[in-house]
C-alpha cells in the first residue's frame, strides 16, 4: 500500500497546487494555458516514466496480472455484446456505429 500512496501522491499534490493556483488568480488565462500544456504533454509523462523507472519490477507477478486485465476486458466485452439489443435501442445506433 505504501507504494501505491508513493506513486500517486506526486500527481495529486501536482493537481492541488494547480487548482489552488487557478482559484486565487496569481497567473492570466494565457500563462495557465501554456503551462497546462507544458503539464500535460512534457511534465505529466515524465513524472509516470520516472515512478516506472524506480518501481521493482521483481515483485510483480505478471502471469496473475496478464490473467486479471485479460479477464476484465473478456467480461466487458461480453457484457457490451449481451446488452447490445438495449444500447442500440436507448442510443438509436445501427450495427456498424454501434
């Protein structure tokens, strides 16, 4: 659990201080756009590349994971295929949009 709380607590500190910035007015529109996207495109993916970098990978048992992810996306798209008639009804799609 500790390492789950380490990998997450940078991106919601990251997310408080920018919501604080935005609510008291320090910077324009014009700034906070541009570095929104410094955040997102540049700032964002290195901060995830870097916890993947120092995570133990050791650790990590991929067989009962691959399972569990492959499970989850089956019963899904099960449950989409099963609920078809009702979701083409209520959204008004035909086969190929559906």
């Amino acid at each position: 659990m500790p390492d789950v709380i380490n990998a997450l607590l940078p991106v919601f500190l990251t997310i408080a201080v920018g919501y604080g910035l935005v609510r008291t007015d320090l910077i324009s529109e014009g700034v906070w756009s541009a570095i929104e996207h410094i955040c997102y495109y540049l700032l964002f993916p290195v901060l995830i590349v870097i916890t993947l970098i120092r995570t133990d990978l050791q650790r990590v048992p991929f067989v009962a994971l691959g399972g569990v992810l492959l499970a989850g996306v089956l019963t899904m798209c099960a449950l989409i295929l099963a609920l078809r008639p009702v979701l083409m009804d209520r959204l008004g799609l035909s086969g190929p949009t559906f």
